[in-house]
C-alpha cells in the first residue's frame, strides 16, 4: 500500500529533528570535551610551571560535577593524590568560618550589629575601642585591625583546645590602626576573634561546632578544623618553596589559625561549599534572606572589587559577577570560585607556596574562569626567582669584598681612612636594620617572611651577617697600627 504524502512528510519531519538533535548532542559534547582539554592542559603547564607537586581541582555546573581531576603527591609521605585528599585551604577557612557565624545569626543566637564585647566581655584593647567593633565590621574585614597585626599572631604552630582564644588574649596589647568601619583592612585577626566567638556563644571548641553544623550537613567528609582532626582524615603537609623548588615543609598545622586559615578540606569536599553559594545546598542549611545576605558586597576593596562576609565579588550584579576567594599557608595554595550568572563553579588545591608565587594560582583561576566564560583566557605568568638571584649576586659581592680588603695596598690606593670608616659603619649600620626595613617595607612580621618566603629570608640572613663581617674588617684594618 502506498504511503501517503502527509505520512511521508511526518516521517521526513521525524527524522530531520532527530538528526538535527543527534549533531546538537554531537556538537556539544564535542565543544564539552575541547573545554575539558583546555582546562587540562592550563593546569598542567600551571603545575610543570611552577613545579607544583600536588594538585587537585573540581568544577561543577548547575552543581553537576563536570571536571574532576588530581595530580602528584602529598609532602609527608609522597602519597597520590586523589578528590578525596585534605589540603589546607588558607584564607577560604574565612568564608567557611564567616557560613559559620551567618548560620548563628540565621538562628538568632548572634546579631551582626552586635558589639563584639557583647559576645566576648573579656576581649579588650589598648585604645579602649573594642566596644565600637561589630560582628559585621570583623565579617567584612573593616574593624581597624591591620594587616600586620593579624599576621603577628597567624602560623605559630600551636595546640590544643585553648589556643584560638589565647591568641585572640593578646590582641589586648594592640592598638587599632583605622577606627572601626573606617575602612577595610584585610586581617586574621578578625576571623581569629570570631573563631573565639563561635567557642563562646556554643559551647563548643570551633572544631567541633564547625564539624557538627558546617561539614557534615554539607557532606564534607573529608575536611576538619584542627590538626588532630585533619590527620584522622588524610591531611598530609606539603611544600615550601625554595628558588622555585619543592622543599617538604618544615610548618606545623596551627590549631589557633582554624579560623582564618588552616581548615583542611578536599577538592570533593569544597565543591559541596561551592553548590550553598549557588542556593542548592540541604535542605535547612540555611535561609535564602541569610544566603543572599551573605553574598552581598559590603566594602569596595578595587575597581569593580567588593569583599563581603569572608567572600570576595567582582563584577557584582553584572553577567560577569564572580564570588570567589584565595587561600595560602607556609605550604599551601588554593581558589574557589562561583559565577552566578552561568552556574559554573570550582575549586583548585595545590601543596607548595612560596608569596612570590602566589599570582601564579590566582592567574590560573581567572584563565579557567574565562574558559568557563568563552571569553579570552587569561595569562598566567611565568615563573620568576629574579628577587632571589639579586639577592644571590648581592651576597657574592659581600663574599668578594673581604678578600679585596685584605689586600692591604688596594685598600691604600682606592679608600682613603674617611672613606673606609663610613663603608664600615654603612655596612653595620645596614646589617642593624635590614629586616626591620624588610618588614617595615612587606609590612609582613618577620616570622610571616620566614614561612612564606623561606629562602629569601635566610638570604637576608646571610646578607646581615656578611655586611656586619665586612664592616668589622674595615674598622679593625683602620686601628691597624700600620695604617
């Protein structure tokens, strides 16, 4: 029987959707695994880069993961890496402690424009301010706290059940650098007093509460917030930087430094933080009045750069809005990110640092970024020990100079004795204040250079010493009776 011609026609119809759908599918899985490849291959050169030994990174969408993938070994045990593997996170613990605080102030046991001294009566300052601070002020980094200050009191490898709330004791001895709310002045000691206040107000050690309301309603299993808790669940150290190469770290996990920056946690575990700022975490978790709250712009921190509760945002309430945030410790580098507008979101954990070097990861989250975007990626730079080559020639010179100093008719015929005396109290003088001009200049604590730039500080080091040796010559070869 003849088929007819309005059958044959759905029949054509039929079958051109299907093709057409089948080269959609084809198209876009192709496009699909092009992206994957590009992201794949950015993270590579990154880690080869850098020689980075370790790394893992996760990106979702629509809180569907779509790229998962880990690199290299951990810095204790040289163990593989997987998902599932504890880093330290750095400075993201601050958005993780500031959901903390945000889950408190959903429930009403906290109001964010409460005095801090409401909460913590027996944290006081030497310029009497303490009572002006707010929760929100320590929130959205504007209390007065400097840069300085916090890192004062960050990376002391210290332990036990009281060791946040000591240290937040001994900002009794510091005077706020801007009055509160005057500006924003990025500080550990902020998220160290909330830490403290977490304790206060629950009754719980920080760990413990974080452990109980945070990681385990969001399915993060692998992520603890203190050392002991870090261990049972995988955490390994990993790598200092030194001249751009791994060194296995010498840095202990600090159980005071929680809340601002040594929560550990897995690329698995962080995605499952990444889906709340997208809206679709449990069910409870917390209000969408709270959420929306908690990803507002709440100081101007650069051109078209916000930070808010422990969170950064740029471009906000354009198609290109980004929140996200950096993490380091002495051994450690890590980005999340979230782009509301595309529902992409991602996490990158790697094991070695060095503060030099920290750009490097930052670059490579906004070139995966503009990946995700279809935009122009970004570059990430190359790697670079310029500063520490400097600082090597230099040295050489003051290992030269003593040799050409003891041969006593070069002295005679280029320096005059006015001219030896003030080379000899040039070089005393700057081996006196070398590093208190080092830190003055990197406003970083000597210690926070010590573990973040290891190298450079002990070539600093060696730079005192040899300058106090060549100007101590110089003065005992003018007192020479022969001269």
């Amino acid at each position: 029987m003849a088929v007819s011609r309005s059958r044959f026609l759905k029949v054509i119809a039929v079958l051109y959707v299907f093709i057409s759908f089948s080269v959609f599918l084809g198209k876009s899985a192709s496009a699909e695994n092009g992206l994957e490849m590009n992201i794949e291959k950015a993270i590579k050169d990154y880690l080869d880069e850098y020689k980075v030994p370790g790394a893992s990174v996760a990106i979702i969408r629509n809180n569907e993961l779509f790229f998962s993938k880990s690199w290299g070994v951990t810095g204790e045990s040289d163990e593989e890496v997987t998902e599932q593997t504890p880093f330290t996170i750095g400075s993201i613990s601050k958005s993780l402690t500031a959901m903390a605080i945000m889950k408190l102030a959903d429930n009403g046991t906290i109001s964010l424009d409460a005095s801090i001294q409401e909460y913590l009566p027996w944290l006081t300052l030497k310029n009497g301010k303490a009572a002006e601070i707010t929760v929100t002020q320590l929130l959205a980094q504007t209390s007065g706290f400097s840069t300085y200050d916090g890192l004062a009191l960050s990376d002391k490898e210290l332990t036990g059940s009281d060791a946040i709330k000591n240290q937040v004791k001994k900002l009794s001895e510091v005077e706020l650098t801007a009055a509160p709310g005057e500006k924003h002045l990025y500080s550990n000691a902020n998220f160290l007093i909330l830490g403290a206040m977490i304790e206060e107000l629950t009754g719980m050690s920080y760990a413990d509460y974080m452990e109980q309301q945070i990681f385990a309603p969001l399915g993060m299993k692998y992520t603890a917030a203190n050392k002991k808790g870090a261990y049972e669940k995988g955490y390994l150290k990993g790598f200092q930087s030194w001249f751009g190469f791994p060194v296995k770290s010498f840095v202990a996990y600090d159980d005071a430094g929680a809340p601002y920056g040594y929560i550990t946690a897995s690329s698995e575990d962080m995605v499952q933080f990444v889906k709340v700022l997208s809206g679709n975490g449990p069910d409870h978790f917390i209000s969408d009045k709270t959420l929306d709250l908690f990803k507002t712009p709440q100081v101007q921190t650069g051109e078209d750069r916000y930070y808010g509760y422990g969170i950064r945002i740029s471009n906000p309430d354009t198609p290109k809005e980004l929140i996200w945030h950096s993490g380091s410790t002495p051994d450690s580098h890590a980005e999340f990110f979230y782009i509301p507008e595309t529902g992409w979101g991602g996490v990158i954990l790697t094991n070695k640092n060095h503060v030099l070097e920290e750009e490097g990861l930052y670059y490579l989250k906004e070139h995966i970024v503009s990946l995700l975007n279809d935009d122009e990626p970004e570059k990430v730079p190359n790697h670079s020990v310029t500063i520490q080559y400097i600082m090597l020639g230099c040295i050489l010179l003051l290992v030269i100079l003593p040799i050409f100093l003891v041969k006593r008719f070069r002295i005679r015929k280029y320096f005059k004795k006015g001219t030896r005396l003030f080379l000899g109290v040039l070089f005393i003088g700057l081996s006196a204040v070398l590093i208190p001009l080092f830190t003055f200049t990197t406003s970083f604590p000597w210690h926070s250079i010590s573990v973040f730039a290891p190298d450079i500080a002990l070539l600093t080091i060696v730079a005192v010493i040899l300058l106090a040796i060549n100007g101590l010559l110089l003065f005992s070869l003018i007192l020479k009776k022969s001269w």
